[in-house]
C-alpha cells in the first residue's frame, strides 16, 4: 500500500510504526505541514495517518496550514471513503474536520494511564486481541467534546471519555500513542508546549521519572503498536 502521512513535528514522527510499514513492504511518504509541505494529490494513496503534535486544531492563527488539512482529511473520509488513522492530535482532527468538536482538558493527561474499552471497541476489528483493559501511554491537554456524526466509541479513559472512535467503516483513531522508541519521551519533553504540560502533572522533580516508566513498559506498548498495526491492514483489506 502507499501511505500519505500527515505530520506536525519532526519528532513526532510513526515512530515503530515506519518499522512495521517497512518490513510489510509498504511505501509510505511523510508530509511536514507544519514546515510549509504541500499537501499532494490524495488519488495515489491507500491510507491516511495523521499524526500529533504540540497545537491544538483551534490555533489556526498560529498554524493556517490546519485548515487545508483538515480540509483534505474531510475529503480523503467523507468524499473519498478511503481508510484513515489518527494518532492524538490526527485523533482531534479528525473529529473537528467532520463536524465534531474539540475542547482543552480540565488537566493534562500525561504518562503511562489504562484504558477502558467499550462493548464497541472490544468487536472492532481495530483493537482486536487487546482484552477489556489496556496501558496506554498518554500526552494531550486537549479531547475530543462532542462526537462527529456516524462516530462510535471504542475506548475511555478516566480522564478522557473518548479514548478511540470510528467513523463509519474506514477511519480509525486513537487518542493514546502506540508509535514510541526508546527517544520518545526525550524528544518530546524538549518541546516547550509538551514540556509545560509535563511539569503540570508531575511536578519539575518527578517529570525525569516518565523516561523510566515508560521504558519499562516500551516493550509491552510496541507488542500493541503491532497487533493494532496488523489489525489496521487486516481490517483494510476487509473494506
């Protein structure tokens, strides 16, 4: 398959998820918006991921590149039908392109957190295989308020009550992250916006603590990165 990805930072790239695109022969090219790349031609691609990022989709203002993507994610679902995955901010996207509405967090939701998933998630073919009860790593300020229309609940968490939706029978997306490395959580702490939020939950002392908790888990969240990988083209091939 060729996949377009949309992305909004340089490290805040697919992450594992280029390994296991790889290695299944996928091309996949990636589109730096956020650096003034031009959307291309949306007919020779199979698959749209968007991924996040440290804006939120209603900093237009700041980042006037949100409109014509949320412009093409809204054509590529609605017009095109084709499949989509969101990660975080793609997640937010997505619902905001589609009429939804997206909002700020009482408080940011930040590290290692378990997520619920819905009678609906545990029969999607996108979380497949991952029991009632999922750990999940997390690092948004912002939630999806109100469902877009044909949108179904997959996953909660207590902090956010939409965790994973479904858009009709071909969008996916997620609010928790599966795309981690060993340099994530480094990476992202070194972003202001990502590093404000950090000292929000943790505190300036216990923010080193997240690089040690989610290595011990890396393991574990790349195991779900691929089954839910794996599941995506699964359920792609089945549309």
């Amino acid at each position: 398959m060729r996949i377009l990805v949309f992305q909004h930072l340089a490290v805040e790239h697919p992450g594992v998820l280029r390994n296991f695109w790889r290695d299944a022969g996928h091309d996949f090219e990636i589109v730096p918006l956020n650096e003034g790349a031009p959307i291309p031609n949306l007919e020779g691609f199979d698959l749209l991921a968007v991924m996040g990022g440290p804006m939120d989709v209603w900093q237009i203002g700041m980042h006037p590149w949100l409109l014509p993507e949320m412009a093409a994610i809204r054509t590529w679902v609605r017009d095109l039908e084709r499949p989509y995955f969101g990660i975080c901010l793609g997640h937010q996207l997505l619902a905001e392109a589609l009429g939804g509405q997206v909002a700020p967090m009482a408080n940011p939701e930040v590290g290692v957190t378990a997520i619920i998933l819905s009678e609906e998630g545990r029969s999607d073919r996108l979380l497949a295989g991952l029991g009632m009860e999922v750990q999940t790593f997390q690092w948004h300020g912002a939630e999806v308020q109100r469902l877009p229309g044909n949108a179904v609940i997959l996953a909660a968490s207590e902090a956010c009550p939409v965790q994973a939706m479904r858009v009709g029978r071909h969008a996916w997306r997620i609010q928790f992250h599966v795309e981690m490395t060993r340099d994530t959580v480094s990476e992202w702490g070194a972003v202001p916006e990502y590093a404000e939020s950090l000292k929000k939950v943790f505190g300036a002392e216990s923010a080193s603590g997240l690089d040690a908790e989610v290595s011990c888990h890396l393991h574990s969240f790349n195991a779900m990165a691929r089954q839910i990988n794996e599941n995506l083209f699964h359920a792609i091939k089945e549309l």
